[in-house]
C-alpha cells in the first residue's frame, strides 16, 4: 500500500494529467468511467457489502478511488465509518460534508475531500473557515458554474480545489480551470470522454 505522502502526490500528477474526475453514482457509470481516460474516480454509490469490490474495480482499472462516505449504505456517519473504509477497502481517500470525518480520514493516512455546496453567503464563509482549520487536503465546491464565486474561492485557498455540479460542456470544464480549479467532478458520462 502507498504511503500517505505518495498518494497524495499521485492524486495530484492524476490531477494534471487528466483533470476530469469521474463522479459515479451506479454500476452503469462504473462500466463507462473505467473506460475512460479519467484517472481519479469517486465513488458516490454503494454499501458495506460491495464496496470493498467497487474500489477493486477502480484500482484493477489503474485508477485512484475515492469513496463518498455519505453514499455508503450501512455505514454511520462517525469517524468508524472512515476506519471501516481504510481497513476493508483499497481507497485511496474518501469525500465528505462532514468536517469530523475529513479530519479522521486525515488522522488515518487517507487523501481527505471536503465537500461544499455553495447556496449563500453564510456556505460561502463556512468554506472560508474550514479551509483555515486545514483538516482537508482538497475542496469541492457544488456548483461550479459560478465563475466569480468559484475564482474568489481559488484565490484564497490553502487547499487544490475540485470544480463540481452543474458541469455540461467544454466551456464549463475550461471556465472552472481558468478560474483556478485544479480539477473537474462530474457526474455525467459525456464530460469523462471531453
């Protein structure tokens, strides 16, 4: 197993080799981000029985899997869930909205994704604080399709931030990077194969 410290790092050079993540939520899409050039998966699907096998499939793939730990049924949300994941999966890292979580998958050596969904001005300042508190190794803004927003987000972040939600072409995808997204998630099959 790699270290932290190398995952990390693998994350990244994925990252600027392919800054299309694939964000699946079904077998279905699994099939199709596996034969994609998208190298950085996550998982939004699955349950205690399966998803040590969905991880399996990303990693025989040659893929980095992260698994959203809030789509994982039967799995409560306490940091047990996160040593549930490191110990009986191959994941690279998880994604969370919850900050205790990301903090414990951190504590465990695992890549940590905190994940944001923009709807005020009160969500805005909560990504602002969780930044400094420096528990996760990478940001998701939901959606991404705010330019403004998202560029004043990239600007002041500590953290590579992952552009997500609401993507639907090529100029959403190079939108978001130019506004300084070190990646793009999405959940439609169309934008892996862009």
């Amino acid at each position: 197993m790699l270290s932290h410290t190398n995952q990390y790092r693998q994350l990244l050079q994925a990252l600027q080799d392919s800054p299309i993540i694939a964000a699946v939520k079904s077998e279905e899409q699994l099939e199709q981000c596996l034969r994609s050039d998208c190298r950085v998966v996550f998982l939004l699907f699955g349950n205690i029985c399966n998803i040590h096998t969905l991880v399996q499939r990303v990693k025989d793939a040659g893929k980095l899997a992260l698994v959203h730990i809030e789509f994982v049924d039967g799995l409560a949300l306490r940091e047990i869930a996160v040593s549930f994941i490191k110990e009986h999966t191959a994941a690279d890292g998880i994604l969370s909205t919850k900050p205790l979580l990301v903090r414990a998958a951190r504590e465990l050596g695992l890549i940590a994704v905190q994940r944001f969904f923009l709807i005020d001005s009160i969500s805005f300042e909560n990504v602002q604080k969780q930044m400094q508190a420096g528990s996760a190794e990478f940001v998701e803004i939901l959606p991404a399709v705010l330019p403004k927003i998202l560029k004043g987000i990239c600007d002041n972040a500590n953290v590579p931030v992952i552009a997500s939600g609401l993507i639907t072409d090529k100029e959403d995808i190079l939108t978001a990077l130019d506004c300084g997204a070190a990646a793009i998630s999405s959940t439609n099959p169309r934008v892996w194969f862009m």
